[in-house]
C-alpha cells in the first residue's frame, strides 16, 4: 500500500500599504499588552502604564 501525504503552507501576500499597517497594528498590539494580565484574569485591575 502507498499513502503519498501533501502538506503546504501559503502565506498571504502583504497589502502594497503594508508599512503603514504594521505601525498601527503595532500600536494596537502595545496597548492590549497593557491589559493582557486583566483580561486574562491574572491581575485584579487593568495596568496604568
């Protein structure tokens, strides 16, 4: 018996405003960082950073 298994990964391709993107979606990533502890239930209240 022959099994022939074919297993690829395809990346999307970036927007051509890809730079501008990565800065606001930077952004975006700190400040839920911030509150990460709270939300995840490991902080009795959110950060004041």
């Amino acid at each position: 018996m022959t099994v022939v298994v074919s297993v690829s990964a395809a990346t999307p391709a970036a927007p051509a405003a890809g730079g501008a993107l990565a800065d606001e979606c930077s952004q975006d990533f700190q400040k839920v960082t911030l509150c990460l502890d709270f939300a995840t239930g490991k902080a009795p209240n959110p950060s004041k950073k």
